[in-house]
C-alpha cells in the first residue's frame, strides 16, 4: 500500500524534513522550507481551497509540484520517486540558490 511508505507527523517540521526524502502539505511556509533544504515537495490544493502557494513562478519546479486531485497527487509521486543523481544535482543548486534569495 502506498501509505506505508508515508508517516504523518504532527511535531517538529525540522526534525522530520532533516530526514525526509519527499514532503507533502497544504501549508505555504513548510512547503518553501522544504524546498529551500532540497526536498522535493508536493503542495495540495483541494478544490475550491485558496492558493496559497508561496514559491515563486521562477524557480524550476523539478523540486516542486501542485496537485488538485489524487492523480495528480500520484503523477508528482511517481515523478520524485523516479529521481536519480541528475535530478538530485540540480535540486542541490536549486536550493543553495534559495537559501541565497
């Protein structure tokens, strides 16, 4: 089952995303966080919610998605699961160039 490989907490961001190999949320600030540590990031925006995304339209979103729904959800999954050392460098500048920013 897919949530098997998922664990929802409700403490510490920091303790989990030092940790974490994919992160999904709804909230803005966690999910701009997440990024800016290299973590791929998944941000839910059920229908009918306010947007709230807090990344900016510029940066690469190989390290980002939006999902509207559970395909979407599953498509951005997939992709970040699939992620070999390619992809993971070129996370890795994108995120000392956050911390830049």
């Amino acid at each position: 089952d897919l949530l098997d490989n998922f664990k929802i907490v409700k403490s510490s961001l920091n303790k989990y995303l030092k940790v974490s190999k994919l992160f999904i949320s709804a909230g803005a600030t966690p999910c701009f966080e997440s990024i800016s540590m290299g973590i791929p990031t998944i941000i839910i925006y059920p229908k009918g919610s306010l947007n709230q995304n807090p990344i900016p339209k510029y940066l690469n979103n190989i390290i980002w998605s939006i999902c509207y729904n559970d395909n979407d959800l599953e498509k951005s999954i997939n992709k970040f699961s699939s992620y070999g050392e390619v992809e993971y460098d070129k996370i890795d500048k994108l995120s000392r160039y956050i911390k830049r920013i």
